[in-house]
C-alpha cells in the first residue's frame, strides 16, 4: 500500500475537546480530549474510510 497524506483540520469545541475533519474524504470527522487524541483518532477514521471505500470497490484516486 502506498503511503498517503491527507490534511487535517483540528478544531477546539468550546467544552475543550477537539474535532479532526479530514475535508479531502466528505464525512470523515472525528474528535479526541487532546490534539494528539484527535489526530490518532483522525488516521484511524482516513484508513478505515479508505478500506470501506476499497471493499466496495470505489476509485480511491486521492
């Protein structure tokens, strides 16, 4: 599998979490407590996106 890099955009809710959104994979959105939280939490989201889109047989040109 080739490696991949996808932006991801952290942003601070104001109860103090964070959401990640991956804006090049629509509805890949995800959050953790932390920055770091949300950004493991984010890679997880992009490869199990990736996965799904691949099993159902989409063009996963990105």
């Amino acid at each position: 599998m080739k490696n991949l890099n996808f932006r991801v955009i952290i942003r601070k809710e104001p109860e103090g979490s964070y959401t990640a959104i991956v804006p090049t994979l629509k509805g890949c959105i995800t959050w953790g407590e932390t920055i770091e939280e949300a950004m493991k939490m984010a890679k997880e989201a992009i490869e199990v996106m990736i996965e799904s889109m691949q099993a159902k047989g989409l063009e996963t040109k990105i």
